[in-house]
C-alpha cells in the first residue's frame, strides 16, 4: 500500500472510530450491554479507547513505512483535538437531534 492510500485508510478508520460509541448502544459495536442505552461517561472511556486503537493502526502503518517518528505531548494533544472533532457528527446525531420513539 502506498503512503498515500495508508494515510486515507487511517483518517477514514479514525472517522468511523470516532462515529461508532454515539451509533449504536453496544460497546465497542459488538458486545451487548444489560442496560437499554449507554451513559455518557462510557461513551467517553469507549472513544479514548478507539483513540488509542486508531492511532495504533496508524502507528504500524508508520513503522512499515520506515523510521517513527519521535512524538511529544503536542501530536497527542492535536490528534485528540482531531478524533474529538471527527466525532461530533455522532454525537450530533446522538444527542442533539430529536428522535421519535
């Protein structure tokens, strides 16, 4: 895979990473829960863990690639900026919008 199409396969990845804890009412979109709906705060700790599994791929993506590059706590703090920014359609849709029951 050339450099270029890892880079959309992780963006687009990272989009429905972000997307997927305000969709639906499993965790991780897989296990059933006990509860009728998720709260808040686990909706939360779900998107920081898919943070960490998204920037994971691109990680390996990177090191295919060749050398890693060193990050600080600036990379972190701007692609957290950008997952939180790429997960607001769902949370738009989730919490924002009226639904019929």
């Amino acid at each position: 895979m050339s450099q270029g199409a890892s880079v959309w396969v992780v963006l687009l990845l990272a989009l429905a990473a972000a997307n997927l804890p305000f969709l639906n009412e499993r965790l991780f979109g897989v296990v059933p829960l006990s509860t009728p709906t998720k709260s808040l705060g686990l909706r939360l700790a779900e998107l920081l863990l898919l943070y960490f599994a998204a920037g994971g791929v691109g990680l390996l993506f990177e090191r295919r690639a060749g050398q890693i590059a060193p990050q600080g706590w600036e990379f972190y703090a701007v692609t957290g900026a950008l997952f939180v920014v790429l997960a607001f359609p769902g949370f738009t849709w989730r919490y924002l919008l009226k639904h019929r029951k």
